[in-house]
C-alpha cells in the first residue's frame, strides 16, 4: 500500500499546481488560463474534486479485487481531499462569481437547475466529511452506515453537475461516466454474488 504521507503529497499536488496558474497568469495574463482565468480555475477545481470522489468511490471495487494492496485504508483520506477540491471549487464559485451573501447564493441555486443539483451533491458530501472520524461512528451506530450510503446519490449527482455545468460532451466526461459505470456494475455484480452464496450456504445447512 502507498504511504498515506505520500498519498497526502499526490493528492496535494493539483492545489499546488493552482497556485502555479494564478501566479503565471498574474505574469502573463491569458498565457496559461485562457481568456477567462475566473472560468478556468473554477473547472479546475472542480475536474480534480469530480476525479478524487471517483477514486474514492472506486476504492472499494479495487480492494475486492487487489485485497493486499490494502486501499480501504486510504478511502477516508481521498474521500476528505475529495470533499477539500469540492470546498475550493465552491469556494472559487461564491467569490469569482456571486456576492458572497446568502440570498444572492439561494437565488443563483434555486434559479440554475445545474447549480441546484450541484448543491444537493455539496450538501449530501458535507454531511459525510463532518461524519467521517471513528467518533462520529460509534455515537451515530447504524445510521452512520446509512447516511455515508448517500455516497451512491452524491457520486451521480456530482457527474450531472459538473457534465451539465461544461455543455460539451468530451473524451474526459466520457471517462469518467465509463469508470462510474464499471464500478456501480462491479457493486451490483458483488451484491448478487453475496446473494448467491447466502443461498447456497442455507442450503447446505438445511
């Protein structure tokens, strides 16, 4: 398994790069970013939360099938750099793009079909990061399990966001909606296989 401070220094990296972009085009305006610097670095927070959470999301399926390489261990930590590239790209949204007051924000969600649904995937994802310590586990019991299952909710919801949010369909969008169907297949496939040997061990035992 990769060293989690290793992990840490790759999940960084992109938050690094930005800080390379914002400064190159305070150098070169319109060199490195474009025509519209604002635009750019909010995509490009958000591409990097949208590729995280699918890795995150992914981690489970993975560890079926490399179980030594051990990547449970590391899904909590992507799932919250997930959740911090999510924070920037909202962040960068409410300060580039809107006032940062609150009935400006409410009117921009409730107006913007995308941005409604973005919303909803922020809010299901903020619950689950401010939950995902071992104390908020053993005080929520059960419900802790139910309410990080909203993580098959918020990964589509996600998606339709960021898609919706770019209008053009390109090889990256098709990317990633390939990789998010191979691992809610794979998840369907291991259910059924649980199900299957469920089954057969009452059988047996009848």
């Amino acid at each position: 398994m990769l060293s989690r401070k290793y992990l840490a220094a790759l999940l960084l990296l992109p938050l690094f790069w930005s800080f390379i972009l914002v400064a190159s085009e305070m150098y070169r305006p319109g060199y490195f970013m474009g025509s519209d610097p604002n635009e750019e670095l909010l995509h490009f927070f958000g591409g990097w939360a949208i590729r995280i959470l699918l890795l995150s999301y992914a981690l489970a399926g993975l560890n079926r099938w490399l179980p030594k390489l051990r990547l449970l261990q590391s899904r909590r930590m992507v799932g919250l750099f997930a959740f911090f590239y999510l924070g920037l790209h909202f962040s960068t949204y409410v300060t580039l793009f809107v006032e940062p007051r609150w009935d400006v924000l409410m009117d921009e969600v409730i107006q913007r079909p995308y941005i409604t649904v973005g919303a909803i995937a922020l809010a299901l994802l903020c619950s689950m990061a401010l939950t995902s310590t071992d104390r908020a586990r053993r005080v929520m019991g059960v419900y802790w399990k139910k309410l990080h299952g909203l993580i098959h909710l918020a990964v589509p919801l996600a998606l339709i966001h960021y898609f919706w949010a770019l209008k053009v369909v390109n090889l990256e969008l098709v990317v990633y909606l390939v990789i998010f169907s191979v691992v809610v297949l794979e998840r369907i496939s291991n259910n059924f296989r649980k199900v299957a040997r469920s089954r057969i061990t009452k059988t047996a035992v009848r």
